[in-house]
C-alpha cells in the first residue's frame, strides 16, 4: 500500500464500515449495475415494468453493491494493517 493510499483508506476508514459498504458499494455500485442490468443488458422487463419487479432486482442489486461493499472493506482492512506493520518498523 503507497502512502497516499494508506493516508487515503486511514481517512475512509474512520467513517465506519457501514458507510463505506452503502457509499462504495451499494450507491456506487450496486445502484448503477442495476440500472445497466435492469434497463439496458437484460432488458427482463419484457412483459411489462411492474413495481414488484423493479423491487425485486432493485434489491438484488443492493445486495451485491453491499457484499462487493464488505468484501472490498475486508480486502482494504487487511492491506491497511499490513502497511501499518511496516510502518511501524520503521
């Protein structure tokens, strides 16, 4: 991890893993692969928009923004304690 990253994810990582998992991955990534998924690749509204099925892949989008979400904290938390050893060698 480069010093501006660990300065970077030191800062993020104070806002707490539950913001960073609805920012980073459920608005941020979640949200937009629904929107290309839904509207655009797949197009599964074929029959028709009904509200349940705009929840329903609204919903599993959110899902998987949010455990893309953990699992980059996760990835990050470990790279960040690593390069705090480092440093801490020094």
């Amino acid at each position: 991890m480069k010093p501006t990253q660990y300065a970077a994810w030191a800062k993020l990582r104070q806002q707490g893993r539950n913001r960073y998992m609805l920012i980073h991955g459920m608005l941020m990534y979640g949200l937009p692969l629904f929107v290309v998924m839904s509207f655009i690749v797949n197009q599964p509204f074929a029959q028709g928009y009904t509200m349940t099925a705009v929840a329903i892949h609204l919903g599993v989008w959110l899902f998987v923004g949010q455990l893309v979400g953990l699992v980059n904290w996760l990835i990050n938390e470990k790279r960040f304690a690593k390069a705090s050893g480092r440093q801490g060698d020094k």
